[in-house]
C-alpha cells in the first residue's frame, strides 16, 4: 500500500523548477522533499508527500482532514508505530 502524507513546507532550496526542494514538517520532524511537482508551492504551504516528493498543495483543511484520518487509523491500531 502507498501512502501520501500531508505536511508543512518550511524553507525551500534551489530556483531550478527541476531541482527544487524543501524543508518540510511532518509532526514536528522535518525532512527533505522534492518540490518539482508543485512549482506553485511556498513556504507556509501544506503540501501531500509520497516518497520524497511533494505530489499537490493542500489546502489547510484538507490538510487537516488527512491528518485526522491518520490520527484515527493510528488510534484503531492501538497507537503502534
């Protein structure tokens, strides 16, 4: 199963549409994304994550809504990891 995660840009690197990436927050813990994807992304934005690559910008409330359903797919499992 695939799964795309939403998350909050912090900063972005690079001008080349190709070659851009950023800093993006996911609970508190940042990663590297691609941003190739999203050319129309900016700092402060929610962006969707599959693999390293941002795949669309969300809105805040979609945003929320995803993280919602994960938070609710985690408490089923028990809060496993």
């Amino acid at each position: 199963m695939c799964l795309a995660v939403p998350g909050r840009i912090r900063r972005i690197r690079g001008d080349s549409p190709l070659e851009r990436s950023g800093e993006v927050e996911f609970g508190g813990v940042a990663k590297e994304a691609s941003l190739a994807f999203v050319p129309e992304a900016q700092p402060g934005d929610w962006v969707l994550v599959h693999a390293g690559v941002a795949i669309a910008v969300l809105d805040p409330a979609a945003a929320e809504r995803a993280l919602d359903a994960l938070r609710a797919l985690e408490a089923a499992d028990g809060g496993a990891p």
